[in-house]
C-alpha cells in the first residue's frame, strides 16, 4: 500500500509526533462512533430526550436515574479489546523517542494496550468519583450496580469522570495537547469527522512539517493537510509501523 510507505517514511523522518484520534479509532473494537449512519447518535431511542440531552452535565443531575440507564445501555462494552489501530500507536510509542496520543475516546482502550503518554481530552469511563468527597471508585461498582450509584463514605452520588456535554474540557489536559502540537513535525489525526469543538480546534496549533489525516469520510481539515488517506485506519497504521 504506497500510502503506508509515505506515512513510514514520513515516521521515520520525525523527531516529534502527535497522533490524535476520534471515535473511528475504536469502532472495529466493537464501540460505534456517534454521527455515522450508524452511529449513537442515529439509533432509534426510546425517550424524547436526544443523546446529547442525556448525557448532559444538566441531565445528570435533575435525572440521575435516567442518565445511568442510558449509560449503562449505550456506553458500556465489557467485550471490547484493543484493535490495530490502539496496537500500532503502542508500536510507535515504543520504537519511537518522542510520541504524544491525543484521544477524543473515553474507553481508555490505548492504555490497555500499554501506551503512556495519553492526553484524555474528554475524561474516561475507567473511573467514577464521588461529587460530595471525592473518593475514587472502581468501574465495577457503577457498571454491575443498577440505579443511581452512591458514594458508600458519605452518600454522595458517584458519577464518571467524563466531559458532559455543558461542561469544559479540563484546562491542564487541553494546554499540554496544545503544547505538544505546537512541538510535534508529524501530526496524524485518524478516525474524527473534526467537527466536534473545541476538540477539532486543536489542528490550528500544528506548525510542523506534514499533518496526515486518515479518515473513512471528508473533513473541514481536508484541504489544509499535507496528506489525506482514505485507507482502513488500523490496516495503514498497521502497515507503516511495521
């Protein structure tokens, strides 16, 4: 595939890379994306409520119940496992000196396969918090519970550790990303529509010499890359850091 051969050369000449990924990242891991045909956003619900609606900071709180039903029915995927695309980006990390991963997904699957220098942007379901004392508390507590989860010390209500839609994105997390996309010569963005701010505001930091987006569908980012791919994310990954 000559587009793994220019994304392997273009590795092999970087001395500072960014990848930063989306939902696309983690779908052949069995976690649908939100805005495709298919995805969570366009399935049939049984609520009048919209997806961003319940999983709102505000709904949150005046429906509790009702947030963690949704969370538990939509949000959660016990059988889900590291793909290419997660495998790859480990690779790199470990072959390369200087690698930063920027993740739009919450399902923490870049960790589990042994990458470090991760940046949450949006939080992770692999950790729940008290709101009253801050305890931490183990996933297992909210995902194998019903109703609302509350915080066994104090009773305060547990909630995940996630951006909620009416919430900012965590001010020290966005400045390193911010930081080391202003650092990096190789920017590959994969599997985002970059259409979801303040996330997709992150490419206007990127100074270096060739910015690389792999993406199934065109983005608003399309004539302003060095390279555009089309390709299987995990496939080309898989490929050009072989």
């Amino acid at each position: 595939m000559k587009e793994a051969v220019v994304l392997k050369q273009l590795i092999s000449a970087s001395e500072r890379i960014v990848f930063f990924g989306g939902a696309g990242v983690s779908t052949d891991s069995g976690i649908p994306d939100f805005r495709s045909a298919t995805g969570l956003y366009n399935r049939q619900q049984h609520t009048d409520h919209s997806p961003e609606e319940m999983l709102s900071y505000s709904f949150m709180i005046a429906h509790a119940a009702e947030f963690y039903t949704y969370l538990r029915e939509n949000l959660y995927f016990p059988e889900a496992k590291p793909n290419l695309a997660h495998l790859a980006i480990a690779r790199l990390e470990s072959i390369h000196p200087d690698v930063t991963v920027i993740t739009q997904n919450i399902d923490g699957l870049h960790q589990a396969v042994g990458s470090r220098n991760v940046l949450k942007i949006h939080g992770s379901l692999q950790r729940f918090y008290c709101m009253n004392c801050r305890r931490d508390y183990s996933t297992d507590l909210v995902w194998e519970g019903d109703g609302i989860p509350h915080c066994p010390a104090c009773g305060g209500m547990i909630r995940p550790d996630v951006v909620l839609y009416g919430e900012m994105l965590d001010e020290r997390v966005m400045a390193k990303a911010q930081s080391a996309i202003r650092k990096a010569d190789l920017m590959i963005v994969g599997g985002t529509s970059l259409v979801v701010y303040p996330a997709a505001g992150l490419l206007q930091y990127f100074r270096g010499k060739a910015l690389v987006l792999i993406n199934r569908d065109p983005t608003p980012y399309d004539q302003t890359a060095t390279y555009v791919f089309h390709e299987d994310l995990g496939e080309l990954l898989d490929m050009a850091v072989a």
